[in-house]
C-alpha cells in the first residue's frame, strides 16, 4: 500500500536574514525600555581659547575633559569655536570635516578615553563652505548631534555659512537639545522653544561672551542678556538650559582686542538661575552641576492645556 502523507516543501529562511528579522524587532523595543539616568553631574569647562591654536586648545580640552571624568562628571560641556577661537580668520584655513576630521576625532578619542559624554563648539569645513558647528559625543565615540549655528552675528557672516537645522539627542542621559550661543537670542525664543517642544530635557549652548575693552563688569554685571532669553523657556517648559563661555583674548577679527569672560550660566526647571561662573578673561575654571531632570510634562498641543492648568 502506498502511504497517504506526501512530503511538504518547507520554504528556506536563511538565518542570516532571521537573524536581521529578529533584531529589527527587538533592538527599537531594548532603545525604547532603556532607563533615562535623571541624576547626574554636568561639567562646565569655562576653559582659556587661544586664537589660531588648534593643537594647544585641544590638548587643554583633552585635560580638561579628563579631569572632568576623574571628578565623577557624566557629560562635559566645553565652549563655542573652541579650537579656533570665535571669528578667528585661521577658520579659513585650519577647518576640518566632521566627524572625519582630526578636531573631531580628538574630542571623540577624549570621549571614549575618559568614558563622558563631550560636547564642544568646532569649526566645520564642508566642501567650500565653513560652519560654526557644535558636536555631542557619546562615551562609546559616536557623534549624536551635529549643529551648526543658525543665528549668526552678522560680523561673521563672511566667515560662517548658516546653518539649516535643529535636532534632539534621545540618549541614557535624557533627551538633550542643542544649539550654539546667539542662536539663543533668535527673535521670540524661536530656536530656544523649538527645541522644547521637540522634547528636550535639557538644552546645552556652547558659546563665546565677550566684552569690549574697559568693560566695567562692577558697574554692569555681565549676563543679563542671556538670562533675558535662558530663563523664559526652562520656565515655560520645565527644563535644564545651560550655556559655557570660554576666556582668553580675541587676538584677530572684528572683535579684536576683545576678551572673552567665561560667566558661563545654568538654569533649572521652572526658570530658576543655579549659578552663573566667575567673570574675567583669566577665569579659566571647571564648575560642576548636579542635575536632575524632569519629567516632561507635556508634548504637542497639550502644552497648551498644562499652560492653562499652571
């Protein structure tokens, strides 16, 4: 008698794409359960920029970075144009591609090394063009966010391209917005807002304040400027601003003979001032803060109705 049961063909599945299968399924769910670390310390590095010395400000950069990890820093916040100095005309020719180029790849092996979290305003080349850019590395190297800045002075227009857009980081220290000094003062906090209402739980701004020669800061306090514009958005939306400045002579450009002053300056939820850096073009330091994040409380249109409810 001949048997009833014919075989079946089972169709091939190489494991190779199972395998790619399974973890499109299971890595988006493993990045979405990832616990957020709401508590933690931010480095101010209020370091000295020397016009034109990519090596020596790096190598600073690079000590400052690790001594921000040896004192139990999880994310280092340097200054805008950090390896070039703000308006510096050495831009023109000592600007590299990011990330392939050696400032990046410096303050990534910095990152890495020192296991932090590293972000520095750089200038950027990109073909013809030249950016004030601001980077967020993570601690396994990788380049989170790339900005460049979009509300430019308008001495630096001959120097700097604008940039064309903003972006969030999701990361395991909260969702991180960033954006480089004078975009801050864009008209009605549209730059600042923009990137709350793209969840941001903290937003932070390398920068480069700076003071005519003679400024009297005991007659006029440096910063209300930034305050003017820092503390409206952490009050409307519950978040973290927090801006570092570097020290040290602008030795060339529109603003020579300038100095840089550092009173670098945070913001708490709820538009509370935590502190703002000592002043002086010599006031090379490294000041810790102890954050702690909030949830967000709304997104979208229903920021409306927690406005309303407040």
């Amino acid at each position: 008698m001949k048997n009833k049961f014919r075989r079946i063909p089972i169709p091939r599945f190489p494991v190779q794409r199972f395998l790619i299968l399974l973890a499109s399924c299971i890595l988006p769910w493993m990045s979405k359960a990832q616990p957020v670390q709401k508590n933690y310390k931010l480095a101010m590095v209020q370091m000295k920029v020397e016009a034109g010395k990519p090596e020596v400000n790096l190598a600073r950069a690079t000590e400052r970075i690790a001594e921000a990890a040896r004192n139990g820093a999880v994310i280092a916040l340097l200054p805008e144009a950090m390896d070039l100095g703000w308006t510096d005309p050495s831009a023109k020719t000592k600007a590299y591609a990011i990330p392939s180029g050696p400032t990046c790849q410096s303050l990534i092996r910095a990152a890495v090394e020192n296991k932090i979290y590293v972000c520095a305003g750089i200038i950027e080349k990109d073909e013809e063009r030249t950016y004030n850019a601001a980077v967020l590395i993570d601690p396994t190297g990788q380049v989170l966010l790339k900005h460049r800045k979009i509300n430019e002075l308008d001495i630096a227009h001959d120097l700097y391209a604008t940039g064309e857009g903003l972006q969030v980081a999701h990361t395991p220290i909260g969702t991180l917005g960033l954006y480089i000094c004078a975009d801050a003062t864009a008209k009605g906090n549209t730059l600042s807002n923009s990137l709350a209402y793209m969840g941001a739980d903290m937003i932070i701004s390398p920068c480069a304040w700076a003071v005519p020669p003679g400024f009297d800061n005991q007659k006029t306090p440096y910063g209300d400027t930034w305050r003017k514009v820092y503390r409206p958005v952490s009050a409307q939306f519950d978040l973290w601003v927090v801006g570092v400045s570097n020290v040290g002579k602008i030795e060339a450009g529109p603003w020579k003979d300038w100095d840089c002053i550092g009173s670098s300056l945070v913001y708490a939820p709820g538009g509370i001032e935590v502190l703002q850096a000592p002043f002086g073009a010599e006031a090379d330091t490294i000041i810790y803060v102890d954050i702690a994040l909030k949830d967000r409380p709304a997104r979208g249109t229903t920021w409306n109705t927690y406005w309303q409810n407040k």
